[in-house]
C-alpha cells in the first residue's frame, strides 16, 4: 500500500513523520518490547530528528527500548561534518536517553566492505536474520529521503548496489561523488514493516512526478525500487516538492 501524503511547507512535514515515529514505536514497544528504526541522512530529515529531540516529543518516547540504524552512511569518522550519524547525534541523540549500545552506526571510517560486512552481520544477528533478504522482516520503521536524481539512501543510479540482492548491506562505489558509500541493500529496505519518505523542496518536483507517476526505470531512479514486500510505503512530500504531481 502506496500513502501519498502533502503537507504545505516542511514544518508540517516534520511534525508529521515525528508523529507518526510515536505511533510506530508506541506499537512496537508495546507488541514486542522494542522499536528498531533506520534513519536517513541528507537536509530534510534534520527537523524531524530536532522534533524528536525536543520538549514536544522526547519525552512520549520510552528511548530505553528504540534501537536506531542508518540506512546509508558516508565512509568518514563519525566526527566528520559529512556523517550522518553526526547530524542525527546533534539533532537527535545528544537530547534524548538512549542506551549507547542501542545506536547501531554503520562504521564509516573502516574500510568500506569492512564496514558493509560488519553492518550485515550486525543485522543478521538483531533480526535473527538466516540465509538471504527474502520474507524476514526487518526495522519497524525507515526513514528515506530521495535526491534529485532519484537516489534513496545510498542507492544511486547506475551503481553495483542497485543489483545487490544476497547481502543486507552493501559498500557501493558512486561515480559521481568519486566516494564510497554504505547502504541498506534494496531486499532489506523492502523488508521493513514501514517505510516512511520525507521530501520536500522545489528542486525535488520533478524527479518527484517521475518516481511516482513516470514509467518504472528503476536503474534511472531507484527510489522506484522500494515497493515493501509487506510493509507500508508512505510520501510525505511537502507542496513545493508536489507541485508537478497530478492533483491530489
Ligand atoms: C544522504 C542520504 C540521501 C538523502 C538524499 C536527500 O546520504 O545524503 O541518505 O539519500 O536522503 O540525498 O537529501 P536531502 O534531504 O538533503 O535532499
């Protein structure tokens, strides 16, 4: 089930994603005694993570049961200006109490396929994960933010990971950035019970019409590659990122 849903700027857009993290971690905690959620990097994410972080929202969370992820990471420290982990910490988990052995960061300074192994070993073992991504469920929630050229997490077009279907996480070489980087693999990223994109901006409108109403050219825009096996697949777009979209 695709949920499209428009918010007239990108404080509304964040209030909602912050809200609906409390939904899902409310039910998640409460079914299963933890809540696993795999963040994004990038601009937009950053005042849902503030959101959360803040007087409104911090405290309706019982943190001591949330298990945070990355769903891509840059290879650098994690004291880098360019680590998303950094900006979640700043934005998100320096205000809140989170066990330090529940934030689960992809390691971005170790060797690239060092630091892929390493993560998928790491899923594997919290999901219990056997043998390849096929119908075992993985976070509770992702977040995903989609660039203007149609990328989602570290899944870039015409890149190797793209075709990456047997492991969890991947070391995925970008041309255009001439860099490395770690993502979630598509398998996993479809197995999550609900994955949530947060886009917004101009910029965004027209890959936004193409992802979500053009043809499927999922090398082209591999945000057309994350339909969940199981889960919900919801946009939150705001109305700049919407305008080139058929009419609600
Ligand atoms: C990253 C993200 C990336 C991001 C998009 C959108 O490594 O930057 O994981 O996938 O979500 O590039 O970024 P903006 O929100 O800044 O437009």
């Amino acid at each position: 089930m695709i949920e499209i849903k428009r918010f007239p700027d990108g404080d509304h857009l964040a209030h909602a994603a912050a809200r609906r993290f409390l939904e899902v971690a409310i039910v998640a905690i409460e079914s299963r005694g933890r809540c696993s959620v795999a963040l994004s990097g990038g601009t937009t994410p950053r005042a849902l993570y503030e959101l959360l972080g803040s007087g409104d929202y911090s405290d309706r969370v019982d943190w001591s049961q949330v298990h945070f992820f990355w769903g891509d990471e840059r290879c650098v420290p994690p004291d880098d200006s360019e680590s998303i982990y950094r900006m979640a910490k700043e934005a998100l988990l320096d205000h809140i109490q989170v066990p330090a052995d529940q934030v689960h960061r992809m390691k971005g300074e170790l060797d690239p396929q060092r630091a892929a192994r390493e993560y998928d070993a790491l899923l594997r073992d919290f999901f219990s994960l056997k043998g390849n991504p096929t119908d075992q469920q993985t976070f509770d929630l992702i977040y995903l933010g989609m660039g203007d050229d149609g990328h989602t997490a570290s899944l870039f077009p015409h890149t190797e990971a793209l075709q990456e279907h047997d492991r969890w996480v991947t070391a995925n070489y970008v041309p255009k950035l001439e860099d490395w980087r770690l993502t979630l693999t598509t398998p996993t990223i479809n197995q999550a019970a609900e994955v949530v994109f947060l886009v917004g901006g101009a910029k965004k409108a027209e890959t936004l019409r193409s992802v979500l109403e053009g043809p499927q050219a999922p090398m082209e825009l591999p945000a057309q590659l994350i339909v969940p096996t199981l889960g919900r697949l919801s946009w939150f777009i705001d109305k700049e990122a919407a305008a080139e979209l058929r009419p609600a």
